[in-house]
C-alpha cells in the first residue's frame, strides 16, 4: 500500500468541509488530492480554501482519476447507495457519513459491494472517538459503575441555527433520522444491547415552520433493549445557550456524565450576568478532534487491512434503529424493530 493515500471528497458542504479540513496536515498518510459537488458554488467556494489537484462536478467522472485511493461521502443520504457502489466498482476505498442509507437493504447493498471489490467502508459516528467518550466507554470496560442498564442523552442544536434547519426540514428525513443517529449508535454501544422497542414523540412550540414542512423542532424517544436495558434520546433545534450534547450512562454501581454543561473551553467568565461558561457554538467546534481521529483510523485501516472499531454493521444497526423511531413519531405509538 502507499505511503501516501490520495483522497476525494464528495460533497463539500458544511459537514463535507469538517472533513476536507481534518486532511489540511492533521491525518498522517493521506492528503486531500479532490473535492467534487454538483453545485458550482460550493465547489469554488471549497477550492479557493482548499486549493486542490483536481475539482469535479460529477462523481462519476472524479471516481475515473485513477490517482484517486479513497473517497469521503458527505452527501444526501438517498445518494449514498449509488455513490459507494459506483466506489467500489472503481476501486475505491470508502468512508461514508451517517445516516448510512435509507435502508438496511441498501447497507446490505453498499456492504457486498465493498466486499465484493476488496475496498474499505467505514461509516461516520465520530463521537465514538470522542476522547470523553472513550473514556467513558473504557470505565464502563473497568467494571467502575457496574453494569450499565440506562442511558440517557440530549442532542441539541442552537437557536442560533434554527433557521437553516428549517430550509432543510423538508428533506432531512425527520428529527431523528437528522439528529438522533448518533445518539443511537452510543446508546447501543455503552449498552452492548440493541434495542427492540421504541416510543417516539415530538413537539413544535417556537418554530410552526417545521411543523409545516412535516417535521418537529423537538423530538423524544425511549427504547427498551434486548437485554432489559433502557435509553432516552431528546434531541432539537432551539437551545437558547449553544450546542448542547449530553450523555449520562446509570450502572448498578454509579452512573457517568458526559458533557453536562456543553461548555467552550474551562474559561469561567465573572461579569454582571454572574459567573458564567460559554458554550461551543456547534458540533464541527465540540467534535473537532473527533472528526480528526475517525479519520486517522480510516487512512489506518486502509493502509494496514485493519478494521475500524466502527463497523459498517453498527452503521446499518443505526439506521433501521432510525428509521423505526421515525416510524414510532409518526404512529404516536410503541414499535417493534426488527432486524
């Protein structure tokens, strides 16, 4: 293998440029030779930061670059199917972004085809490399509170950003499947249980937009795990203070607390609002390094035939978890995920 990976992105949209950048001299082993997006837009504005070898509207052109190891998917999710198979045939090793598709038969799809032609695919749940994270994951490995047999976690947005999810609301496939994924494939992760119910509701009281475009600005799920184990999901779109990303894991011997205040940095400010932290302003601020080291592992797995600890079985677990909650929401009743 080479020393030197070439790498393409396919999309370069907000989340796409939280990847391009992470190859900007962070990710040994590999560098950014390609970028690619259909809109002439993004595209300029992408190279005038980036300033790469070669710039592409059509992925299916790009994917012909035979200079091109590697390509990184952060596009809308009903594309991904075509573009990883498309990948794949071209020999092409393939990081994709969460949600993995709109359906397990499609992960099934995007796996075999991977398989088939001997390329990588790793899908995108950066917060599992998250040092917190990690670290949490680890003392629950210790046995330091037991065994765990709840999680609870919030996910959301800042008002600040609410308005342009609700330009997106339309097509983002609902509050869960937009913003619950990662909270899933945690929950599913400290747990070591999939879930196999779920109840799911949601809520408009600030923004009528999102109800109109038949989604909600607030969503709530619990889910009841194989193994008897319980998990909370809220997720939304208005928090008044920042991004607010919380976790708490409760064991039969203690509990653990991630992020309980979404502060920026350990900087207490003494004014006359009183002692007060400021928050991270989104996810590409609180989850910087994380999108560095899932990458890392990905050029590593690459290079060296390993596995990522992420595995493209966590990623089709995720969606059909996904998409039962959004079924859940939309009933107002108890589903039961099938697998």
């Amino acid at each position: 293998m080479k020393d030197c990976l070439n790498v393409c992105l396919i999309g370069t949209g907000r989340a796409g440029m939280i990847h391009a950048r992470s190859y900007m001299g962070n990710v040994v082993g590999a560098r950014l030779l390609a970028i690619c997006d259909p809109c002439e837009e993004n595209l300029k504005k992408a190279q005038e930061e980036l300033h790469v070898a070669y710039t592409y509207a059509d992925y299916q052109v790009a994917l012909q670059n035979k200079e091109i190891d590697a390509v990184i998917v952060v596009t809308p999710t009903g594309t991904h199917k075509e573009i990883v198979l498309a990948a794949a045939s071209a020999g092409k090793h393939v990081f994709c972004e969460k949600p993995m598709a709109i359906s397990a038969e499609e992960c099934d799809e995007m796996i075999a085809a991977c398989k088939q032609h001997h390329v990588k695919l790793q899908v995108g749940f950066m917060r599992r490399y998250d040092p917190s994270y990690a670290y949490a994951k680890e003392k629950i490995k210790e046995g330091a509170i037991g065994t765990p047999y709840m999680v609870k976690a919030a996910g959301i947005d800042p008002e600040a950003l609410a308005e342009g999810a609700i330009k997106f609301a339309a097509t983002s496939g609902g509050i869960f499947i937009d913003m619950a994924i990662h909270d899933i494939d945690l929950m599913r992760w400290f747990l070591e249980s999939d879930p196999v119910e779920v109840y799911a509701a949601g809520a408009t009281f600030k923004h009528p937009e999102f109800k109109e475009a038949g989604d909600d600005e607030t969503g709530a799920a619990m889910y009841k795990c194989e193994n008897g184990a319980l998990g909370f999901v809220h997720v939304g779109r208005t928090a008044a203070h920042g991004y607010h990303v919380e976790t708490e894991i409760v064991g039969t011997e203690g509990s653990l607390r991630i992020s309980p205040v979404p502060e920026k940095n350990l900087c207490m400010i003494y004014d006359k609002n009183g002692a007060v932290k400021e928050c991270v302003s989104g996810f590409p601020e609180r989850f910087a390094e994380s999108y560095q080291l899932e990458m890392a592992e990905f050029i590593h797995c690459v290079q060296k035939g390993a596995k990522p600890d992420v595995t493209v079985y966590d990623g089709t677990k995720s969606t059909q978890i996904g998409f039962a909650t959004t079924k859940a929401w939309k009933k107002g009743g108890i589903v039961k995920i099938e697998y």
